[in-house]
C-alpha cells in the first residue's frame, strides 16, 4: 500500500478528497484552526487502535454468550427501562437491592451485569442516580444492580469495616447473583462490580472472593488490593481525585481504623499483578484537570483516572464544575463492555 502511494500520489489525493467530499463540513477549532488537515490525515492514514482506555481496538466478533437459567424462563416483573425493587434473606437477614433493566434489553437476549455499591451511608437508590449509569444503563442495554449495605451508618464489609464486620456480604452478593440469573436473561460472564469509596472496597472483595465470576472491576475513591488472595488478574479502572483526604491519595488512616498505603502504591500493586511492567506507567492529560495512568505490558488493562485537585466524591458529578468535562458513566461502561469472565453459568 505505501508502495502505491509512492508511485500514484495523483490517486492518493483523489481518494482524500472523494472521502472529504463526503464529510459534513469542517469545524473550527477554539485556536482558529480548520480540521481539514485532520480529516485527510485520517483519510490517507487510517488511526492504528491501541489498547488503552482512549482508543479500543474492533475486536473479532465473540463467541456466543453463555446464558443463565433466567433465559428460558418467563419472568412477566420484568420490564425493560423499569427498576425493581427486590429482596432477598441471605445469611437469615432480609437483605434489598434495586434491579434496573435497561432500556435496550432483551428478555431473550443475554445481557450484562453490573453491580454497584455504594459508599458508607449511602443507598443504592442514591448511587444509582449520582453515579450517571442508570441513562447508560438504558442506552447500552444491561442490568444495573444497586445492593443496599447494612448497618448504622449503611455499608459494606470490605476496607476499613474489617475485621469483626457481623454480616457475610459475600453470601449477600453470591445469593443475589444466583438470583439475578435465575430471574433474568443474563450473561454470565459479563458480571462486573463497580463501587464508590467503602463501596470500591467491596467491588473489589467480591472480584477476588468470587474468583472467576467478576469480568471487571471499577473502583471510585478507593482503589485498593485487599487481604484475601485474588486467584486471578482483574482488569481495573481505578477513579481516584489528588486532593481525597477521606481516602487519602498520598495515604494515611481510614476511619481511624485502616493504614491505607495511597491510591499510587494500591495501583501500583494491581498493575504489577495484571502483569504490567514495574515503574512503566505513564500519565497523559483525558482533559482539563484529568489525567489517565496507563502502564505499559500488561497481560490484563489496568488505568487510573485521576482528578487533579478532585475530593472524594464522585468524579463529574452532575452540578460539579468537572461535570461538563468528564463523562465518568460513560468511561466506565467503555472499560467494561468487551471484559469477560470465565464463568459459564
């Protein structure tokens, strides 16, 4: 093909404008600047697909999806756009959760799972709004679980609620995952966990205690490699803001109870266990006030988006000056999407 180039630029040029000429016509940049010389750059040299986070790759069309037992029964509560409101008695404790079944799902369609726990205090009903998944929940067709945490106030067992947490979360989400399939047309191998602060900590519990049944996992404000032993690498899109002092981003102590290492020394630690090379990450600016650490290497995606400044809330939050530039929601559901796990059933 350069080859051609080479010796036919006459027909190079002709197929740039031919592609421009289909284009809608070009904007302007802030600086002034026309996309022209962009547009037949792109056309001439087609971008190579990466890898990373900012641009994924088209991958080979997959296999067919495993299906759960919920595919072959008739579920008449189920109503795609809808949330339901559900319980479940686990451990002997009536436990809820919220169950939103996206817009664009199919009930004879295997579709993906994503578990989100909020953070101490709060409630799924919450995290399911301020967290944006719920429209994307709707747009990408998948179901959105969002657990309620025990306690006074409400949380999890994972990070600084450990040791002598008197409720087995664990059963908790394995009984409402045995649930959800048995309920609804779900992919199995497209479970993922997503949690914001004591909620990171326990999407990423229940990754390594549930070995082989999380594709993924995205921990906000709390990115962290807890005491049980993961028995496989997990792909993590860690959310940390520089300026967190609740979970401290430079480290220190949680709740008065927990030493936190620092969101770079936790990173740094997954990284080196999905394989990536020591001391290779780099950070390249997402946008103003945003930058993504991506090592280099790695046998299993590990990043981390960091708010420069940011606190521990959730990043872009809608009212928050960061809202109209990060599109959290929709980063997350990219990283997630093309992740599996092994599981079959």
């Amino acid at each position: 093909m350069l080859n051609r180039v080479k010796t036919k630029p006459v027909l190079a040029l002709a197929v740039a404008f031919i592609l421009l000429a289909t284009v809608s016509t070009p904007t302007w940049s802030p600086s002034g600047r026309t996309s022209l010389h962009r547009l037949v750059t792109t056309a001439l040299h087609p971008p190579v697909p990466t890898d990373g986070l900012l641009v994924s790759a088209h991958a080979a069309a997959p296999a067919p999806a495993p299906r759960s037992a919920g595919c072959t029964t008739s579920n008449a509560s189920m109503a795609t756009g809808g949330t339901v409101l559900a319980t479940i008695v686990s451990g002997g404790t009536t436990r809820t959760y919220r169950v939103h079944v996206g817009a664009n799902v199919r009930p004879d369609q295997p579709a993906p799972v994503v578990l989100l726990f909020h953070g101490r205090g709060g409630t799924g009903a919450a995290v399911e709004q301020y967290s944006g998944l719920l429209p994307v929940s709707d747009q990408q067709g998948f179901y959105l679980v969002s657990p309620d945490g025990l306690g006074d106030p409400a949380g999890w067992g994972a990070g600084a609620s450990l040791p002598g947490w008197p409720v087995d979360d664990i059963q908790f989400v394995r009984d409402l995952l045995a649930n959800l399939k048995s309920s609804y047309c779900v992919d199995p191998s497209r479970v993922s966990a997503v949690g914001h602060s004591n909620g990171a900590f326990m999407a990423t519990r229940v990754a390594c205690d549930l070995s082989g049944e999380v594709a993924a996992i995205v921990p906000v404000a709390g990115v962290d490699i807890p005491s049980t032993p993961c028995n496989q690498a997990i792909p993590v899109l860690a959310f940390h803001g520089t300026a967190d002092t609740v979970v401290p981003y430079d480290g220190g102590i949680v709740r008065d109870t927990l030493l936190y290492p620092g969101a770079q020394q936790e990173f740094a630690a997954w990284a080196a266990k999905d394989g990536c090379r020591a001391g290779s990450a780099s950070q390249q600016p997402l946008t103003d006030g945003v930058l993504i650490e991506t090592p280099t290497g790695c046998s299993t995606p590990v990043e981390m988006v960091l708010t420069v400044g940011g606190d521990h809330g959730w990043p872009g939050t809608a009212g928050t000056p960061l809202a109209a530039r990060l599109d959290t929601a929709n980063l997350i559901w990219n990283f997630l999407r093309d992740k599996r796990s092994a599981a079959t059933a």
